[in-house]
C-alpha cells in the first residue's frame, strides 16, 4: 500500500514538474476533477454567460467568491450593456474581486457574460 502511494505521488510529481506554473497546475487538476465544465461551451450563450456568472472558478480563480457574490441575481449590472468598455470592466472584476485571471477579449467565455449582461435588461 505505501508502495503504491509513493509510485503516485512521483508520477504527480512529474506531471507537476511539466507544467511551469503552479497555478497552472492546480487549475488543470480543478478542471480535470470537474470534468473540464468550465470549458464545454462551444458557442456563446446566455445560459454559459449566466453559468459563469455563479463561477468561483472564473478565470482561474480559487476563492468561493463568485461575480454573483457582489452582483446578486444581476443587481447593479442591469445596464452595464450599453458600456462601451463593459469587457474591462469584466475583467477588472474577475482580477481584482474573484483575484482570477482576465479573459482574453474573444473568447467563449467573455462573449457569453456579455450577452448575459445583455439579458438582463
């Protein structure tokens, strides 16, 4: 049995020790344990938009703080659609408020909280 434990933990060890960054790693292994949800939308969506919104996760974040922790049921953002640097604004959030990761501006993710920001109107 302590075998087997050992034989584990250096092939975690060298799967760690591919991966440069240890963010990186603790976020591949979180979406690994989820089954990778996060990033199974395809296309933008309202519904991925209102998902991710919920999302402690959101840009690599680790925290149980969620844009809906601030935000409850959309209040305040009703509208933030008509921003013309709503994205920013986004990102802002996510890095300061969740202490994620921005979004890159194209993504599947960031259009789709845009287009829940849109829904909430």
């Amino acid at each position: 049995m302590q075998e087997r434990v050992f034989q584990e933990l250096f092939i975690f060890k060298d799967a760690c020790d591919m991966i440069p960054s240890v963010k990186a790693a603790l976020l591949a292994v979180a979406l690994a344990g989820m089954g990778a949800t996060t990033c199974a939308a395809q296309t933008p969506s309202v519904e991925h938009g209102e998902k991710l919104f919920t999302d402690p996760t959101l840009g690599g974040a680790f925290g149980t703080k969620t844009c809906g922790s601030c935000h409850q049921d959309g209040a305040g953002v009703e509208f933030s659609s008509e921003k013309p640097n709503l994205p920013k604004t986004i990102n802002m959030c996510i890095t300061r408020g969740l202490r994620g990761t921005p979004l890159p501006m194209e993504s599947v993710e960031m259009k789709s909280l845009l287009l829940y920001h849109e829904s909430l109107k």
